[in-house]
C-alpha cells in the first residue's frame, strides 16, 4: 500500500514540476513569439488558412470572438451529427457496426463538441471507424476551442484600454497544432509501445486459457487515448474507457494517462502567469485549486484504501482496499486518486467503475463537478475561475467600502449580473434535471413512459444509490464531464435530450459570460495601482476566492448530496 502512495505523490508532483515549463511555452505560443517549432508548423498553419481565406491576423473584438466561436461549433455539430446516424452505410465499418438513433446521435454529437464525451454507447460495438475518427477530430477541436477562449481572456487582462484581442481562429489553430497535437503524439507512442492497437482491421480471434474462442474488438485506439487524455475529453475507445486492458494496459501506461489529462490544466495556470508577468498571481489562483483538490482527494483515497465496511462486519479482511469494480492492476488507491482527477479536470475518463465507488468517494467525485472550478478542462477551467474572482472582488470591494477593481479595472454592475447568472446556471441546470428524473422515476405516468422508455428500468439500484445515479448523470453533463454512474440505463430519448440540452447551455453560456466581461473590463479606462487598490496575488484574496466558491458553488448541492451519497453513506455504518 505504500507503494501505491508513493505512486500517487509521485505523478501528482511530476505533473506540476512539468507544468511549468509547459506553460512558459502554452504563454510563448499565445503571445505569437518565436518556438522551436516554428519550421515544423509554420507551413501547416499557413496553409490551413490559405485555404480557409481567414487572416489570422486580423484582431477581433470579444463579439466577433465568440461569432467565429459559435460558427465554427455548429459546423462541426451538424457533420458529426451526419456521420452517426449514417455511420452503418459509410466507409471503416469492418465490424458491421449499425447507425445511431437520432436521440443517440443527436446527444452524441452536442457531447463530443462540447469536450463533454458522455457516452450512451459502448465503444467498440456503437461506433464504425470513420466514427471514431471524427471524435477523435472533435476531441482536438473542442479543446483547442476552450483554449482560444481563455487566451483572449489572457490578452483582455493584459491590454490596458482596447478592444483588439487577437484572433480567435489563430488562437485555435495554434492550441491544436503546436499544443495538442504533440503532446497527444507523446502519449499515443507510449501506448503503442505498451500494446495499445492502432490498426483499421476489425474484431481478432483469441482463444482463452479455457479454450473458449472469443472475439477482441481493435481498431486506431492509441491516437484517439492520447489526444482524449491531452484534451481532457474522456471518451473511451472501448466501452469500458480507460478501465479496458487494451486502452490502459499497464501500470506505466495508467501514469502517463493520468499526467495527460493533469499537464493542460496546470499548464494554463502558469501560462496565465507568464503571459501576464504577474506569476504570483498565478500562484495564488493554483494554490486554491490545489487546495481543494486535495480536500476532494485524500477523503476519497482514505475511504478507497479502508475498504467496505459492510464487508468488514461479515469479518472479512480488505488488505487490498475496496476493489469492486477495480483493476487489480492498479489498485485502490491510484484508481481514487483517478476518480478525484477525472472529476476535477472534466476529463470523464475512468479507470474502475465509479457506480463502485465508496459513498464518501462518490461524494467527492459528485462535488469535484459541481464546483468545477479547481483545474477545469482544457482553457474552460480558467473561465470557470475567472467568474469566481469577478465575485471574490466585488464582495471584496463592498466590504471595504470601495468600489470593486481588477487588474486596474472596475468592477460594475453589468459584469458582476453576468458572473452572477453563470454562478447560478450550474446548480439551477443540475438540479432541475435531477428533481424532473426522479420525478419519473418515481412517477411512470403516461407522459414518463412515453419520453423515456419505461422510466421504472432506468435503474438497477433503488433507494439512495438510485438517487445519486440520476444526479451524476446531470451533474457530470452540466460539468462537460462525461464519466458516469453506469447503473443507469441513459440510451433512451429523455436522457439522450435532456442531457443533450444541458450540455449545450453549461457549455457556452460558460464560454460566452467570461468573454463578455472580459471583453467589457477590456473597454474601460486602466487605473493604475494605488494604495487602496485591492491586490488579487495574496493569501489573503486566495482564502476569498475559496470562501466565495464553497458559498456559492459547494453548498448549493448540500441537499442533494444529503439525499444521495450521504445518505447511502450513514446505511453502511
């Protein structure tokens, strides 16, 4: 067990030790200086906008930002949405695999744009080839979309009065060729080395130790794990995730997915830092997240490793931890360590099954969501923070009397509504899906039958764990998460539309809030530094910014952590 302690501590530092100079390079790509990369992507970006007629230097304003933002999006909705439900009549099919539904393809395709990957099918048996690779496309481009974002956030708190902040799309291009795609490149070699498949054959046959002959779905795995890891997309090539032996062979190959989906979101932190020259500041802002991913993390590893206690009363001893739903390659405490990490990051990806989990663990991964501001995805885990700080120095300033400001710039009463309405929207779309799911859960009315499918199957556990699966479900969609409780059956039309519905709002009206106070702050008038001003590099506005995120954030789910794992909790004492 202190090996398995010693393997957590040691990723978890590796990662922030790399991330630093990750972001110092994250800072010098956005900034537009030169990188040793240059001769290598040059070329390619230039090309790409040749022939996309878009001049990458022409500077936008926030609106015409969030246009191009939006644009390019639905594009991409709308094709991946064609190649789904067509899937079983198009090229890379070796398996025969059918079409999508339309609810599947339409929850499918918003899921992947987004850079949520909730999956209501199974992998190796619900998508062709030609399937996987456009979300492997998708994954690229939804995180190279939440990047671009947040460096026009970056360039907007640098500028002193402007309204120029650089160009969204070279931003994008950038994100995805000089950012993703040789970080994702480093990872699919690890896994190719270590036994991960990157071929377009279909299924092989193997015979087992018993001589039984079964068939092993393969297909161009490796890439597509490597750039779901970078991205912080989470989307499993198999239907397991990253819990399948062929996905996630090793314990070696485990640690580099997990540095994977660590590396971006740290990164971006210290690039914030760098891009701004106030690394201080970008200290402070890592040193809560920090905080509270470890207060999200020990509990869980601690409950993990001391196993069931409803197993300890039959007096059986757990020397390995509580391993339902486990890979004995990995271990119990490594696997809750994963679950904190997926769940914080919103990467979705999963190494045991998280329906497994312990109560207290199940908690912890519900509230790592329902923050979500410690770490984030891909660029959008700043944006999440940034509403926060809007909030920490309005309440700030009203407590000492003076009128609000951040980085020399005042804080009014347009851009405190806007922080204000994204605070609420996460809690508001959460707990409105859950309390109308359980609603028909409980209730199989004729309406209840007929959206859902028989509304009474959609669970195969009762009581509170039943609860806390329906609440996952929303809660990891409104995140742009994508991991579930997998105790319940989702591939049906009101959870492939309601979700599909909450991913597309807690996606861009998150994106759309801070570009627009950024862009707003942007306009107005610098005031340089004086003694009064309110400085956002100390300790003491960290502790703010926590006390502001555990007001509004954390306790709003109280409730409805107290109807579910808390609950379930208190049944096995």
């Amino acid at each position: 067990m202190n090996t398995e302690f010693f393997g957590v501590i040691s990723i978890f530092i590796l990662s922030i030790v790399l991330a630093i100079p990750v972001g110092r390079y994250i800072a010098i790509v956005f900034l537009g200086d030169k990188t040793m990369l240059d001769a290598i992507f040059n070329p390619i970006e230039k090309f790409i906008f040749k022939i996309s007629g878009i001049n990458a230097t022409e500077e936008m304003n926030w609106k015409q930002h969030l246009k191009a933002l939006l644009s390019v999006n639905m594009v991409w909705f709308f094709l991946c949405f064609f190649v789904l439900l067509f899937q079983g009549s198009l090229p890379l099919n070796p398996d025969g695999n059918p079409s999508m539904s339309p609810d599947l393809a339409f929850n499918t395709a918003i899921s992947f744009v987004v850079n949520c990957n909730l999956q209501h099918y199974s992998g190796e048996t619900g998508l062709s080839y030609l399937g996987q690779l456009f979300l492997m496309f998708l994954q690229f481009v939804s995180a190279g979309t939440g990047m671009a974002a947040a460096a026009m956030v970056f360039v907007a708190m640098r500028e002193k009065t402007t309204d120029k902040l650089g160009n969204f799309y070279n931003f994008f291009i950038k994100s995805c060729t000089r950012i993703l795609l040789p970080l994702s490149a480093i990872v699919a070699v690890v896994l190719v080395f270590s036994g991960t498949p990157m071929i377009f054959e279909g299924k092989d046959k193997i015979m087992t130790l018993q001589g039984d002959t079964v068939e092993v779905s393969r297909g161009p795995a490796a890439a597509f794990v490597g750039i779901k890891h970078i991205g912080t997309n989470g989307g499993g090539f198999f239907g397991v995730n990253s819990a399948h032996p062929l996905e996630n062979p090793t314990y070696l190959t485990n640690a580099v997915e997990l540095w994977a989906q660590l590396i971006i979101p740290f990164a971006m932190i210290f690039a914030l830092g760098f891009f701004l020259n106030k690394r201080k500041f970008s200290w402070i802002v890592f040193g809560v997240m920090t905080a509270g991913f470890l207060m999200l993390v020990i509990p869980t590893i601690i409950s993990e490793v001391n196993g069931n206690p409803a197993i300890e009363r039959m007096g059986i001893t757990q020397t390995t931890g509580a391993m339902e739903g486990k890979e004995v390659r990995f271990g119990a405490a490594i696997s809750g360590f994963w679950s904190i990490a997926t769940t914080v990051i919103s990467t979705g990806s999963v190494n045991s099954m998280h329906d497994s989990s312990m109560p207290v663990s199940g908690t912890m991964q519900l509230l790592a969501m329902m923050v979500n501001a410690f770490y984030g995805g891909c660029g959008v885990g700043w944006l999440n923070f940034y509403i926060f700080i809007i909030l920490a120095v309005f309440i700030s300033g009203l407590m000492v009397g003076r009128t609000p400001e951040f980085l020399g710039k005042k804080i009014e009463a347009r851009e405190v509504k806007i922080a204000a309405f994204i605070a609420i929207l996460h809690p508001l779309l959460i707990l409105a899906g859950t309390a109308l799911a359980t609603y028909f859960a409980a209730n199989d009315t004729a309406m209840g039958y007929w959206f859902s499918g028989n509304a009474t199957g959609w669970l195969n556990n009762p009581g509170h764990h039943g609860f806390s699966e329906m609440l996952y479900e929303f809660t990891s969609s409104a995140a742009n998460n994508g991991s579930g409780f997998e105790g319940l059956g989702d591939n049906n039309p009101f959870w492939n539309i309601t979700t599909g519905i909450v991913l597309l709002l807690s996606r861009f009206l998150p994106i759309i809030g801070p570009l627009a106070i950024a862009g707003l702050l942007a306009n107005k008038k610098y005031i340089p530094e004086s003694a009064g001003t309110l400085k956002t590099d100390t300790t003491i506005f960290g502790v703010m910014v926590f006390a502001v995120i555990a007001i509004i954030a954390a306790l709003s789910f109280f409730p409805a952590l107290a109807l579910g794992p808390l609950a379930e909790y208190f049944t096995l004492k």
